[in-house]
C-alpha cells in the first residue's frame, strides 16, 4: 500500500473528479493509496477537515499555521494545543518558514502581505514547543530559510518526537541535517520534474528508512499529469521516481515509506488498515 502523507484534502480544485472528494480518494484507494493525512493551513480548517476525517476511515488530520498565510491574531502555544487535541489530530502543521515572497524582487508576487520573517519565526517557534509538549510529530514548510529553519528546530523540537521536513526542495546536505535531528524528508511530485535532478539526488542518497512520498494535491502534480489539478492517487508516480532513481521495486519503497509514515505518525497507527497494523506489530515498527 501507499500512504499519501500530505494532501489538503479541502482544498482539492474542482476540476478534480467534479469537486467530488469521495471519488477522489476512490480513485486513490483504486491504486492501494490506503491512507491519507490532511493538512490544515490555519487553525481555522481543523473542523472541517475533522468532518473529512469522520467520514472517511482512512484519513486523518493536522493542526496548524502556514508560515505564508495571514490571521487575524497569532495562536499562543495553548491555543494551538487546544485545537489539536480537542480534535485529535496527529501532527502539528503545516507550519514553518518561507522567505522566498520577502525578496525584494518577490514582494508583489502575491495578492496578500506575506507575515515578516519576525512572525514567521515566533509562529513556527510556537508551534514547535506544542508539538513537543504534545508529542506529535511537527510537519515543517521551509523555502528560502534554511539556517532560521534549522535553528528553530535544533532549539525546540524533541528528537525523539521529530517531524518531517514536507515537500522537500533543498539541499542533501539540508536533508542530513534534519536526519540527524529526528526529522524525515517527504518528497512531492517536484522529485518526479525534469530539472530536479539534485533532487533525485537527495532521493538516491537519504536512507530510505527516513523517506516518506506525498503529493501535496492539488499543487505540483507529478509527470506526467503536470499542468493538471493534483490529486492523491498519483503520489503513486513520486514512489515510482524514487524506486527508479534509487534502482529498487516500487513495492519495496511502498512497503518502507508506509512503515516510515506509521513510526512517525503514531497517532495514526489506530486508523491503519488491519493487515498492516499486524504487519507493524509483527515487525517491531510501531
């Protein structure tokens, strides 16, 4: 099976199966995609991705504030807390740094302000010490802020919880780096581009037992649906890439991001599939 481990399920674009979420994730489940994490962006979305969550077994939730998005006040650490266990998410996220808008040359790229790196780095600070206290994993969005991202990770996140550096663009190096505390490296359709070789790098070269997949839908879809609304069944083709670049089966990528997901997410384990929580079990991964 497959584990799409970062989807906004919400924000699926119509022209995705008609708007129609369920025959999205049945075409998913048609391909063994057989589990799904939404992410939320603000803390606003958590309801309504909990009522995704209710209606489909095999989806479960985060809690968060993206490093880009605008609110009406900064959550404190409580607040942020409050959300995530009142509706039993599993991870905290997305949150992050993105300083890529802040460039001179980028400041009008967006219709909206972008939050100052000051805010950013109080928000992702904020949400680091909830996921820590929580013990949940910390789903972490990074462009164009690598020493700051790191930092702030090295200071208040807990190894021992870790978290996942999603969509991941940056360097081997980088990548390391957040291995080393704890972190896993999820990569997106951007591995499967023609011009992300120093991405099939990265693929090639952290240790698959640190290497989850997702499709980050409806953004970036994959070759050779580029130029098309994303959607959760192709986080099949990223395996896919990865299996070839790193010259394995895509079974035995399947086999190994899935267990990756589950020693992550534990929260999750719970709502896994029956055969494959036996399988977990069996092998001392959850």
């Amino acid at each position: 099976m497959f584990v799409d481990s970062h989807c906004h399920l919400d924000r699926l674009d119509a022209a995705t199966h008609d708007g129609n979420l369920a025959a999205a994730l049945d075409a998913a489940r048609a391909r063994d995609v057989r589990q799904f994490l939404a992410i939320a962006v603000t803390l606003d979305d958590v309801p309504a991705l909990a009522d995704i969550g209710r209606a489909h077994d095999d989806v479960v939730i985060s809690a968060g504030v993206h490093p880009l998005h605008q609110v009406a006040e900064e959550p404190s650490i409580e607040a942020i807390k409050e959300v995530a266990e009142r509706f039993e998410v599993v991870a905290i996220g997305e949150a992050g740094l993105d300083y890529h808008y802040l460039h001179p040359d980028r400041v009008d790229c967006l219709p909206v302000p972008v939050p100052s790196r000051e805010v950013q780095r109080e928000r992702f600070r904020r949400q680091l010490i909830a996921a820590t206290e929580l013990e949940l994993p910390v789903i972490v969005h990074t462009r164009d802020a690598r020493e700051d991202t790191l930092a702030l990770i090295r200071e208040h996140s807990d190894p021992a919880v870790g978290g996942v550096l999603h969509c991941f663009t940056e360097d081997l190096d980088m990548a390391r780096e957040a291995v080393r505390h704890g972190f896993y490296i999820s990569l997106s359709g951007i591995v499967t581009f023609r011009n992300a070789e120093s991405l099939r790098d990265v693929a090639r070269r952290v240790p698959l037992d640190r290497l989850l997949v997702e499709t980050d839908s409806p953004y970036l879809a994959p070759v050779p649906h580029r130029g098309k609304p994303n959607e959760p069944a192709w986080v099949v083709e990223v395996a896919e890439c990865i299996a070839e670049t790193r010259g394995i089966s895509v079974d035995e990528v399947a086999m190994q991001t899935t267990a990756n997901f589950y020693r992550l997410f534990h929260a999750a384990v719970p709502q896994a599939p029956e055969g494959v929580k036996d399988a977990l079990a069996g092998a001392g991964l959850v």
